[in-house]
C-alpha cells in the first residue's frame, strides 16, 4: 500500500514538471520524461491489481471457512490411534497409530456422527493383537465390531459407557469377563463366544436392563448364573453353550427369552416349569433331572412375558456390515468427504465470485485513468480482460462419485464409512458362534473361511467334564481300543446317542492348538457315506480330542486274522461288498472332495464294518499329525507297516494318492489271501505276501492255493480272475502304472455284478452277525 502513495506522488511530480513548458533539453527531455511517465502508470497499475486480488483471496477464504467440517474430537482420535497399535498395525487403509483423521480421512470400518467416532466395524479383517485398554476414551461409542478375527489378550476392563452393540465373538480372547460391564447401562447386545475366555460369569448384570441379546457360548466359563441375570428384564435371546456352566436355572425363569441354548453344560437340578413354553429351547448335554420345578404363581399385577416379541433379525447380506440404526442414529448419510466437497466447492465459487467483483472494479478503474493518457502510448494494457482462476479440485469430485450413493431419507450430520469385505453379514446381532470352527478370513476379497462358518456340516466344541462323564472318565470299559494315534472310548450321551472319542496320546497331543483347530477344519468338511463323520473336538487343558459318530467296533483287520471261528468268516461275496465300500471312500478323498486328501497309511485296521456290511474309513486326514513312532501295528512289527506302504516312498519319502492305491492292492490281496502283509511264523520266501504272490496272481493253479481256505469252493472263476487283475495292478512297482481310484471302483462294480450273476448269494446281504467280534483300530 505504501508503494502505491509513492508511486501515485511521483506520478503527480512528473505530471507537473511536464506541464511547466520545455525543459532545458528540448523535445527529447520531454519525450524522455514522458516514458518514463508511462513505465511507471504500468508499474502502478499492476500493484493495484495484486492488491486487489490478495484482497479477493483473503475475503473468498474467510467466507468459505464456515463450510469445512469439524475434525475429530482429539479423544477419539487418541482412542483410535492407541487401537490400531495394539492390533499390531493392521495393513487398514487410512488408519495410523498417530494422529490424523478417522472420520475426514473416512478410514476402513470407521463410522462417525460429527466429529465424534461411534462405530468401529472390522467384522472379518484378519486382525491380531489384542484389544488397548484406551477404549474408553472414546466419546460417543456406539458400535464395536470385530468378530471373526484373532485378537488375542484379554476384554479390556473399561469400555465406553455409551456403547450399545459389542461384538468380540471368533477370536481368541482369555482371562475372565470383566467384572465392570456393569457399567454398560446402554447395552443392547453382546457377543462374546468361541473365544478361550475363563473363570465365573460376574454378578454384575444388575443395571444391563436393556440388554436384548447375550452369547457367551463356546468358552471355558465354569460356576453358577448369578443372581443379577435375573435382572436382565429386556432379555431375549441367550447362548450358554459348550460351556462348564453349573446349577439351576431358576435365575432365568422369569425373563422374557425366546431363544435359549444351554447345551453341553453341567446344568442340573429340575427345568422351571415356565421354561419349557420358551419357544426355542436347546438343553441336551447337561445332567438334569426327570423332574420338572413348577413356576411360583405370579402376583396381581405382574407382567407376563408372554407378550413379548421375538428378535427381528435384519436379512443377511453378502456386503453390508452391521446395521445401527436401532440406535436412533442413521449413519447411512451425506459422507464427510462429500461434505468437504460441497464446503470446497461453495467456497471457490465464493472466491471466484468476490475476485470476479474486485477485479472487474479495478479494471474500469484503470482503463478509466488509461484513457486520460492514451497519448502517452499505443500499447494495450498486459493484463486487460484477464481474471484470476481458482481450480476446482476435479479428482475430489472423481473419488466422491465413485463412493456409495447415500440414501435419500438419510438424516443430516451423520456419515459412515464402510468396509469392504464380501461376506460379511448384515444381522441385527452377529452370527452367534455356535459349536463352530473357523478359518482365517483375508481382507481384499481373498479367503480363506469365513466369519461365520457358513460351510457344511457345523463341528462342536465338546468341554471335558461332557466327554468325562459320557465315557465314564475314559475307563477301560468303554475303551474301544488302542491304536497309533491313541485311544478310542465309546461316549453315550443323553437319548442313547453314540460317539466314538478319539483321545491323542502325549507324543500326537503336542500338535499347537491352533494347528489343531485348522485340522479339525479340514476333516469335518470330509462328507461321504463311506467316511466316518467328524463331528466336534476338544482343546481344554492341553488336551486334543476327536468327536466322531459312532460306527461300529468292528474292523476289516479284526474280522479277517482275530476271528477263529470258520463260520463266522468273510464270505466271498461279503468281501467283494467290504471292499467296493473301501475303494469309494478312497476315491472319494482323492477325486470326489473340494481338496485332494492322501490317506497316507492304508491299512485295514482302519475299515470299519457294521452288522450290515456298510464300510466308513477312520482316521481320514489324520496323517499329518501321527508321529513316526506311532506308525507301527500294535504288534510293534515296522515290518508289518511297511509291507502296506509303496515301494517309492523309501527313496522319494513323497506320499500320493498312487501310493494309497498300492496300499489298497495289498488289502485287497488281504482279503484274497486270509494272510497278513508280513507273517514271520510263515516259511521265509512266504513271509512278505507280495512279494510271495505277485508272481502268482495271473496262474489260476496257483490262485487256487493262494485262496483264503474259509472261502474255497464259494467264488467263480471269472469274478477272482477279475479281482486278481486288479490287485495286480495296483500293486506295480512304478507308480505310473496304477490305476486311479475311479477306474479300481468301475472294474470292482464289474466284479460284484459277476458274482451277483453266477453265485446265489447276493453281496449285499448280511451272512452273518458282526456285533461282538475281536477289534484292532489303527487311528
């Protein structure tokens, strides 16, 4: 501003000496003084113009200054940065352990309402670490999601007291429940199961009126109910299972639950009377009583929650994340950035506008005063007709059009910042970790399993004191028998259902849990009616135990070398049906299921029969973890063992499906034979059976004498020519030439229909009782 006073006296000094008359030097001093006139009315004019549109800018931005959105308060920001550290720093698109801004900055799974956080959302995320005892501070919390993870530690034992829905369920959280959820007077629902949490549930449900839905289930909780639950007036829906939980239920009789599940608990005493009208009411695998308690009669005047409506549950959806919308606050709103967009933009087009103004103001001016010096020069002034230009942020605009559209009935000053994990579901409540197993979930759309296990069969989490008690504290007269991976007990439970539980030994129980826990994954996908079905495990106290369903007792072992009894033996047609059933299940594991399964050891200890003559494999997938001290019969013999495993595998060590099939020729010439893979009470050159009857195979003399004797006389001709074939080529030594098991079960169907047409007996009948014989299990 100074420049231009002086610039504007000067210009008045030189105006003045020009119009006194000739200076000394004539015309040309005129001339001179006249540029110099000119240089300097440019000079000034420019000023002015600079001044004018700093002046523009400075008015433009305090103007558009009330339109930029608040930042998030400093406590949440602190909150969320504390978080993010203590979940290891997670690879989460905008998150920082310092500083920055969650709800401008729309990092993953934030949501926000003003510059406050009040949901966090990472249901699925593949997170680890464990949870900041920071969480407090945060202001306005409504929403924690991080179910489906493997967050590990303990539940903080502050949680902001204006939180309503907290979901920790799927992770691998310890220690006990903290004593000050009490302080949660807003809750409305909690899922806190299929973690590895311990010890009593605390009293401390006195002021959680509000709570509506609860799922502790799929821990390690032990003790009674306490007393306070039956304060928990608004209560509906309520998930105990695969717990330790002990006592009645009295405290629970009064609520208005429409959904309860106490399964495999160690509940006792009679069931209140009132409890059996709960719609849905899940209680086997506790150790209650015949007898039923009656209800005290309700006083006039009290209310009867027989009124009381069910959950609504939201349908699920492949993309969305939790709703919140129960809460009175729609988060599915004008997005901040969009906000920040519309601030910008309104701004620029108000700094454009003023700028327009001044400039438009300063340019009459100076053509005004141009015109009263056009003499002084012909030249046009440089910066006639041009304005100052602010840009638009166009790649602001870009991003903002490619976010999601905001529903219409959105309300105001609320926005949401959605993750982007397929799969995730959309309920009111998460899933409900039922006797579940998961596998890990990768963000990106990669998986691996998903949250919520929504694959087939559901496997159980059984607790040891169930499996005690249904297997009579695994006493030798339920034990079924000992194999190489350790013992089998038949468990009864209630309503007379079997289980067959398979306890590791020492040595195989070392395997890590979560190794464990990926194993049992893997096998309980294994479904086929000629594969024994997985259906639960249990990991407490260093233990590793397998849940199957109850087969039989029986084995292919057992009924062809421990059954002395001639007339009990195998006949050949039942043979035939053993050992189709066998060939399917294999071919099964190595064509039929999602992944290609190598059974490994083969052996016929592992062929369960019932007193129908059905087959199921044992001990499918279980390789991986068998010890190569236990890969031995029970005789101890290694010689034993290894006549069943092929010849490559003592120079490659690589197992196969090829080197399952040779496996499975050596049963099958078991079952031709009567004979063990290796007999050392046989003469030498007989002691190894395939390398005494490999050369002997396509001699129908010589098959004759190779014949099981208890089965002379009962086979046609065609049928064991066919059968020897087939052994004969599953048994090659180069893997290349044996065939797949698809081709091994088309020729033995062949096999069966022969014998169906030329004998009178139909393979498929039942000779004779099975129930009771001797048993040998290789598991």
């Amino acid at each position: 501003m100074w420049q231009v006073f002086l610039d504007t006296k000067e210009y008045a000094s030189v105006l003045s000496h020009s119009q006194e008359g000739p200076s000394i030097f004539g015309a040309a001093g005129y001339l001179k003084d006249t540029g110099i006139l000119h240089h300097r009315m440019l000079q000034t004019n420019n000023t002015r113009l600079r001044v004018c549109l700093w002046l523009a800018v400075c008015v433009a931005e305090l103007f558009a200054i009330p339109f930029i959105p608040a930042y998030t308060d400093e406590q949440d920001v602190y909150a969320i940065n504390n978080l993010y550290a203590a979940l290891d720093s997670p690879p989460l698109p905008g998150w920082t352990t310092y500083g920055g801004d969650p709800c401008i900055e729309a990092w993953q799974g934030v949501q926000c309402t003003d510059s406050h956080v009040t949901a966090i959302v990472l249901n699925g995320a593949n997170l680890g670490g464990r949870l900041s005892e920071t969480l407090v501070n945060f202001t306005s919390m409504i929403t924690i999601d991080l179910s489906n993870n493997h967050i590990g530690g303990t539940v903080p034992e502050n949680l902001p007291r204006t939180m309503r829905k907290f979901y920790l369920s799927a992770n691998q959280l310890t220690g006990s429940i903290p004593s000050s959820l009490s302080e949660l007077t807003l809750i409305s629902d909690m899922s806190l199961s299929g973690n590895l949490l311990t010890g009593e549930l605390p009293d401390a449900f006195q002021m959680l009126s509000g709570l509506v839905n609860l799922d502790i289930s799929s821990n390690n909780l032990h003790g009674q109910l306490p007393s306070s639950m039956e304060k928990l007036s608004s209560l509906t829906t309520l998930h105990l299972q695969d717990n330790q939980l002990s006592g009645t239920l009295d405290v629970l009789e009064n609520l208005p639950l429409n959904d309860l599940n106490i399964e495999n608990n160690l509940f006792s005493g009679p069931i209140p009377m009132k409890m059996l009208n709960i719609p849905n009411f899940q209680k086997d695998g506790n150790l209650f009583n015949a007898s039923v308690s009656p209800s005290p009669m309700a006083p006039q005047g009290s209310s009867q929650f027989s009124d009381v409506p069910a959950p609504q549950y939201m349908p699920a959806s492949p993309t969305n994340i939790p709703s919140v919308q129960d809460d009175g606050l729609t988060y599915k709103t004008k997005n901040v950035l969009l906000m920040k967009l519309i601030g910008s933009v309104i701004g620029a087009m108000s700094s454009l506008t003023v700028a327009m103004l001044i400039a438009i103001f300063c340019t009459l001016k100076w053509k005004e005063r141009k015109l009263q010096y056009t003499g002084f020069s012909k030249r046009p002034a440089l910066h006639e007709g041009e304005r100052p230009k602010e840009p638009l942020n166009t790649g602001l605009i870009k991003q903002n059009k490619e976010a999601e559209k905001v529903p219409e009935e959105s309300a105001q000053n609320q926005r949401e910042h959605k993750i982007n994990m397929a799969g995730s579901k959309s309920l009111l409540v998460p899933p409900l970790v039922e006797k579940n197993i998961r596998g890990p979930i990768v963000l990106n759309g990669t998986s691996q399993r998903i949250p919520a296990k929504q694959n087939p069969p559901t496997t159980r989490s059984f607790s040891i004191a169930v499996l005690q008690q249904c297997t009579n504290n695994f006493s030798e007269e339920n034990l079924i028998s000992s194999g190489s991976l350790g013992q089998i007990y038949i468990a009864e439970f209630p309503e007379k259902k079997l289980f067959a539980v398979l306890k590791l030994d020492d040595f195989n129980s070392m395997i890590p849990a979560v190794d464990f826990l990926k194993l049992v994954e893997s096998i309980c996908e294994l479904q086929h009616p000629n594969v024994v079905e997985l259906v639960g495990y249990c990991t407490e106290f260093g233990q590793r135990l397998l849940v199957y369903r109850y087969f039989s007792r029986s084995t292919l072992y057992g009924l062809l070398h421990f059954d002395n009894d001639p007339s009990k033996k195998l006949s050949w047609n039942a043979r035939l049906r053993v050992v189709l059933g066998a060939a399917k299940g294999l071919e099964y594991l190595h064509e039929g299921c999602q992944k290609q399964v190598v059974y490994r050891y083969f052996e016929p200890g592992n062929v369960l029969i019932n007193d129908e003559l059905a087959v199921r494999l044992s001990g499918c997938g279980l390789a991986l973890v068998m010890s190569p001290e236990s890969r031995t019969q029970l005789s101890g013999s290694s010689h034993a063992f290894s006549s069943y495993e092929a010849p490559e595998l003592s120079q490659s060590g690589s197992w196969s499906e090829k080197s399952d099939i040779y496996s499975f020729g050596v049963v099958m010439l078991e079952l031709l034979t009567g004979r063990k893979p290796y007999d050392s009470s046989r003469p030498r050159e007989e002691q190894n059976l395939v390398r005494w009857a490999n050369s002997q195979l396509h001699d129908m003399d010589a098959l004759a004498y190779m014949m099981d004797p208890s089965i002379q006389g009962e086979f046609p001709v065609r049928s064991l020519s066919r059968f020897a074939d087939i052994i004969c080529r599953c048994i090659q030594h180069a893997p290349e030439f044996r065939p797949p098991m698809s081709q091994v079960v088309q020729d033995l169907a062949l096999v069966v229909d022969d014998a169906m047409k030329t004998t009178d007996e139909n393979p498929y009948a039942v000779r004779q009782e099975t129930t009771g014989r001797p048993t040998l299990n290789y598991w």
